[in-house]
C-alpha cells in the first residue's frame, strides 16, 4: 500500500511538473530511519557486551592472583614442613647416637647386664625416635591442614553467592590429579 501511495504520490508529482527527488520518497525516509535505529541499537548493545566482557575479564585476573597467592602460602608451608621434618630426623640422629654410644661403654662393663641394658636403651630410642617421627608427620599434617582450611574458608568467603562457586569446585575437583604428580 506504501508503495502504491507512493507511486501516485510521484504521477501526481510529474503531473504537475515537480520533481521531489529522492528526498522527497517516504521510502527513503523509512530506510534511514531503519538505519539510524540499527546503528543507535548496535552501539547500545555493543556497550553492554563490552562492559560484561571487561567484567569477566577483571574476574578471571582476580581469581588468577587468588590461586597464585594459595600457591605460594602452600609452598611456604611445604617448605617448612621439609624443614620441621629435617630438625626432626637431625634429632632422631643425635638420639640414635647418643644410645649407641651408650651401648658402646657398657659393653667394657658387665656382659651379661649389658645385654639386657642394651636392648632396653635401643627401644627406648626407637620408641623416641618413632614418638618424634609421628609427631613430626602430626605437626606436618595439622599446618598443611590449617592452611588448607584456611585457604578454602577465604576463597569460600569471597565466591559464595558470585555464581562461579560450582564452577571452581569442579576446577578444582579437575586439577587434583595433576597437582598429586
């Protein structure tokens, strides 16, 4: 019907010997009216797309610097844990020492006496050693386990509520058996 109007529109025109041009046809009108609605609406959207892509783009980096900060207290506490377990088997080893050379000058003493003391002292020892060992290991696991917790409670803190909590359950879940090698 647009067209049909125009066209009369354009005789009635030419009938009277105006010519209106281009300018003149509404359908030119409406083309760039549609235009300019496609070019407002596209920068619009544009915007919107942008701003959401920065944001996921600032989250990602934060959660990187998160996961590089864990990393780092985790390998502190590794460390020191090698640590406790060292001053721990340096003092097994002084212990283990100090009973041998025990046994050594009871030896010179009495045979028979000596005997039994020896077995006696050398279970004490191994009982101290094995008492220092199982501590070593218990200290080990609680720090690694405070840290731990400690680590999760934070990041637990800061995601809950942000969307991502199952997300990074499952990345996390997906990297065990990589970090375990």
């Amino acid at each position: 019907m647009g067209s049909a109007f125009a066209a009369d529109k354009a005789a009635q025109a030419a009938a009277e010997g105006h010519d209106a041009g281009i300018w003149g046809d509404p359908e030119t009108w409406v083309a760039v009216a549609f235009v300019l609605f496609v070019v407002l609406l596209g920068k619009i959207l544009w915007t919107k797309i942008a701003a959401l892509l920065d944001k996921r783009a600032a989250d990602i980096t934060k959660a990187l610097d998160e996961a590089s900060r864990l990393r780092d207290e985790a390998m502190k506490a590794k460390a020191d844990a090698e640590k406790t377990l060292a001053q721990a088997t340096a003092e097994a080893d002084s212990i283990l020492a100090l009973a041998r050379s025990e046994v050594q000058s009871m030896q010179a003493r009495a045979a028979q006496s000596l005997q039994n003391q020896i077995a006696l002292r050398e279970q004490q020892a191994l009982d101290r050693i094995a008492q220092s060992e199982a501590a070593a290991a218990k200290q080990v696991r609680d720090t690694a386990i405070d840290v731990a917790l400690g680590a999760t409670r934070a990041l637990l803190r800061e995601q809950v509520g942000t969307g991502r909590t199952a997300a990074m359950i499952d990345d996390a879940i997906a990297e065990l058996p990589r970090r375990q090698h």
